[in-house]
C-alpha cells in the first residue's frame, strides 16, 4: 500500500559508496548536449525552491482537477471496476520494476555524467522495456488462474504491456530533466499527462466500457508523457557501446530496484490476498480508500522530493547545506501533509459519500484503518530522500529488506478479520517500525531525530487544535451530512490551522523562515 518501511539496523556489513565514487573530476562534456551533461550546481537553493514553489503550484492545480474528476469515474465505474485493476497491477507491477533497474535514478543522483553513459542506459532501458513488456503480456493466463477463471485481470495485463516501452523510452529524458532541475517542463510533463488521461477515461467511463477507462487513461498518460519529455529534452541517444556502460551506476540502480522489488511487496501483498480472498469489489473500496487517502499526499510529497532529491544529492558531501536544505523541504512537506490526514481522519464520512458516492459508504471504515498509516507516510523524506540522496541505497534495501517481514505479518494477521482488519494491520506494521527507520537513514548523515522533532512539533499542534474546532462546530443544527457540513468543516479546520501556524510560541521566527524563502522563490522565479 505504500513505500516499505525499514526497521532497525542489520549487522556490519561492507558498503558501496555514492554512485559518483569513480569519478572525482568531471569527464569532458558532449558539446551538443553540454547543458544537459553539466555539473553546475550553482544558486543551487533559489533554483530548488523556485522549483519546490512552482511543483507545488501545479500540483495544487492537478490535484482539484483530479478530485474534481474522482466523484464522475466513482459514479460511473463499479469498485469491482477498480478492483480488476489492482488484481492485474498487483501482479504485473512486480515486473514492472525490472523496466529500469534504477538507471535513471542513478542518472540523478551521479555528480558527471558523459553522453555515452546516458545514452548507453537508455538502449538499456529500451531493451529492458521490451522484455518486461513481453512478460507482461505473457502473465496474462497466470492471472486469470490465480483469480478464479476471471479474464478481466488477463485482459488488463495485455494491455499494458503496451505501456511498459512508451515508459522505458521517456525514462532517460525526465532524468535529465530532474536532473538538470528543469521543474518547470517536469510540472508541465506531469500537468498535461494526467489531464490528458483523465480525460479520456471520463469519456470511455460515460460511454459504459467500464473498466478500460482506467486502462486507457494509464495508457494515454504514459504517451503524453514520452512526446512531452523528448520535445522539452533535447537530448538525443547515441550508438549503444558496451564500454560506455558504468560499473559504479548499475549496481547503484541495482540497489535502487531491490528497494522497489521490497516496497511492491510492501504495497501489493495486501491487494493480492483481499484480491483472492473477497473478490475484485472488495478490492476496489481496499485500494479507493488507499488512493482518496494518499491522493493529497503524493501531489505533494511527489514533487517536493522531485526537487528535493537532485538538490540534496549535489550537496551530499557538504553537511551543513545538506542538513539546512533537507530541513527546508522537510518543513514543507509536513506543513502541508499533516492537516490533510486530520482532517481525513476527523470527515472520513463526508469525504467518502461526496468524493465517491454512496455506493462507496463499505470504504468508510477501511479509510479510517489508514489514517495512522498515512500519518507515517508524511514523514517519508526523512528516509526516502536521504537514502537515495546521500547515495546510500544499499541501507535503504537491507532496512526495506528488514522491514518486510513486519508488514507481510500485518497483513496475514489482519486477512482473518476481512479487508479492514488488513488495513488495521497495516498501520500497525508502518507505525511499528518507522522510528528505526528513521534513526538508521539519519545515521551516516548529520541529521538526528531531534530535528525531525522539530519540524514535526508545530504541524502536528496546529492539527490537533484545528481538529477541536472543528469538532466544537460539527453539530447537525450547523449543517447536516455531505457536501454542506463537508465545507463547514474544511473552512473552520483551514482558518483554524492557519492561525495557529501562524501564532503559536515562536510563530514570528516561523513567519520569517516561511517569507524569506518566499522571497527568494519570487526573486529567483
């Protein structure tokens, strides 16, 4: 359901440096494509958080079309609908992962990049896209066996198939767009992609295809996305050479995909037991619930850590800067994803019968199981980012690998009791193992928890005395259930939150933190 959380911290064991490690000097640039090879990191804050402000404006965008659209599909479609997705994707995401292997991940992270090296990792990923296409199509059977004779998950994998090479052929290109903090194409890229399927699948939904609405617009995302990358990155691949491929870079992608391998896992298991155990309707209220929950979420963090991670990994050997800039963005991202999840938790109700319709009221328990769990994703640039980052992947694996177990049990303990007794599970699996966590990616850093404390202390007051004017205002005199209450609520939470921010001890320094990087945004925009 989300990114696997690490536990405590293994044994000794020998480690890999960055990525960079081979390379001290830059190697001489392409002359065609230097600005895209470059090293410069210079005004490296002003240009991350230009591009944290300008990410966060698009994204604010995207989200009130996505929720705007999420009610139309909801009433539209069927949960048995989303479920036969996640059946197919619970399966054929694993597969999926081997599209990669984290080279583009690695194409971020490396300080000097060459054009061969880029363009050797990208006929590697166009090579690898095409195998893992071939065996996504090919588990079609194998899914219509594990689901009971049902063809809908099988159908779904041959589809996709499909979509697996427009991703392995944009993958090289929005690294170095990311890598190049170019945040205002990647917005873009990101912005009209989404539209672009949303769209679609809100037409094929209300011409009655049903569950290939959401086949299609996965598909007509990723196309937008490939054209859109190649026009707004003009680099272009060259001969595939056998010596251009870096030693140092795969196996920095390798790690990078063991961690993926152990988060689908983390996210999926679940999926495929209710999927097996309770059928694709039961599934789909599981994986809605998740989604409306994370939705919020991710546009946020999604784009935070999309500048937050190339600016922290060319200041990886500078503690301070690394430790000043880690905390801005952490600041962030907290600030605005924790009254999301109260404010989830406190109008679970509202939220579900407005944002889904009432045929999706068997979500409501099911979204209040994941509150604790989504209140641990909030902090997940405190392991996400500073594991890929500080170019340590490998503890990011063994912690993933440690973690796992943990969940696995949540989630088989929890199967017995129906799909809210897994999502009880679950939250108690994250919540378990998230401080160690914590502590073991903060370790070779000059990051402790006591500064994550910090950031964490004003949000999370400011939430819960937001949370009580709410509830002071919740009466049925004031506004009976749905959309009316729903408003009452989420302005009263708004103002109060904001107020509180704002006032608390030691709101005037906060104050002054938050206007100075507005200013450095707008002088820099």
């Amino acid at each position: 359901m989300s990114e696997p959380e690490p536990g405590p911290e293994p044994g000794p064991e020998p480690e890999p440096g960055p990525a960079n490690e081979d390379t001290p000097e830059p190697p001489p640039a392409d002359p065609r494509y230097a600005e895209w090879l470059s090293s410069e990191a210079e005004d490296l804050e002003s240009r991350a958080l230009r591009g944290g402000g300008l990410n966060l404006a698009v994204q604010g965008v995207r989200l009130v079309v996505e929720l705007g659209s999420l009610p139309i599909l909801a009433r539209l479609l069927l949960p048995a609908d989303f479920g036969a997705i996640a059946q197919a994707t619970a399966v054929t995401g694993f597969l999926v992962l081997f599209k990669d292997l984290g080279l583009s991940v690695a194409t971020v992270q490396r300080k000097h990049v060459t054009h061969g090296q880029i363009s050797a990792l990208f006929w590697l990923n166009l090579a690898l896209g095409l195998l893992v296409a071939a065996l996504v199509a090919g588990s079609a059977p194998a899914l219509v066996w594990l689901y009971g004779g049902d063809i809908r998950p099988g159908q779904v994998a041959l589809a996709l198939a499909g979509v697996v090479l427009f991703d392995a052929a944009a993958a090289q290109h929005l690294a170095l767009l990311r890598r190049r903090l170019r945040f205002g194409w990647l917005a873009t890229i990101q912005f009209v992609g989404v539209i672009g399927g949303i769209v679609a699948a809100l037409g094929v939904a209300y011409a009655g295809w049903g569950f290939w609405a959401l086949v299609l617009r996965a598909a007509v995302t990723s196309v937008l996305t490939l054209l859109l990358a190649w026009v707004a990155c003009s680099w272009r691949p060259g001969r595939f050479s056998r010596d251009q491929v870096s030693g140092d870079m795969i196996r920095f992608g390798g790690y990078v995909t063991g961690i993926e391998i152990v988060a689908h896992l983390s996210k999926n298991v679940d999926n495929i037991l209710i999927g097996r155990t309770y059928g694709p309707a039961a599934l789909g209220l599981y994986t809605k619930a998740y989604s409306l929950l994370t939705l919020p979420l991710n546009a946020i963090n999604g784009p935070l850590a999309a500048v937050a991670m190339p600016a922290l990994s060319r200041v990886q050997d500078e503690a301070e800067a690394y430790r000043g800039l880690f905390l801005r963005g952490c600041r962030l991202a907290l600030l605005a994803q924790i009254p999301l999840v109260a404010i989830a938790g406190l109008c679970t109700e509202d939220l579900v019968s407005v944002g889904l319709g009432d045929q999706w009221t068997g979500a409501v328990e099911l979204f209040r199981a994941l509150i604790p769990a989504a209140l641990a994703i909030t902090t997940a640039p405190a392991t996400t980012w500073v594991f890929v980052s500080s170019g340590h992947p490998d503890r990011s694996l063994r912690a993933s690998v440690t973690a796992l177990p943990f969940v696995i049990l949540g989630f088989v303990i929890g199967l017995q009791y129906g799909p809210v007794g897994v999502a009880w599970g679950y939250s108690v699996a994250i919540c378990v193992v998230r401080v160690p966590t914590i502590l073991y990616a903060f370790q070779p850093t000059s990051l402790r928890l006591r500064d994550l404390g910090a950031v964490l202390l004003r949000p999370m007051m400011s939430a819960a005395l937001a949370v009580g004017a709410v509830v002071g205002v919740r009466q049925p005199a004031l506004a009976p259930p749905g959309l009316g209450r729903l408003l009452l609520e989420l302005t009263t939470f708004g103002l109060a939150y904001g107020a509180c921010v704002a006032w608390l001890p030691g709101g005037r320094a906060y104050r002054g933190e938050l206007g100075a990087a507005w200013a450095l945004m707008r002088r820099h925009g």
